[in-house]
C-alpha cells in the first residue's frame, strides 16, 4: 500500500483487514467496510488543493 493510502486510512482511523490491487483500483476491506481507490494523474499540488477542501 502506497504512502499517501496509509495517510488517509490513518486519517480516518481506517485499519485494513486486506488490500486488493486491481489495475488502478485499490481496494480496502476494513471493518467500517470495503472501500476503493482510484489511481489518477493529478499533480501533486492540485491533489493538496483538493484534499484540503474535504478536511478543512
């Protein structure tokens, strides 16, 4: 599991039971449910910019 995926999880208080990697899907299978990821090209700056609207 890539760092940035432990960061949210950690963020949540999310622990995962298992991680599946499908292509550039992630999924997550904690016991608040399954949850999956997708892997997209943004730029690291527009990524803060967006993670920040959601934890502010």
């Amino acid at each position: 599991m890539n760092s940035f995926i432990e960061v949210i999880m950690y963020y949540y208080d999310l622990r995962p039971k298992s991680v599946e990697q499908l292509g550039k899907i992630t999924r997550i299978e904690t016991d608040h449910g399954v949850f999956a990821l997708k892997e997209t090209d943004i730029d690291a700056c527009a990524l803060m910019n967006l993670f920040m609207q959601f934890v502010s």
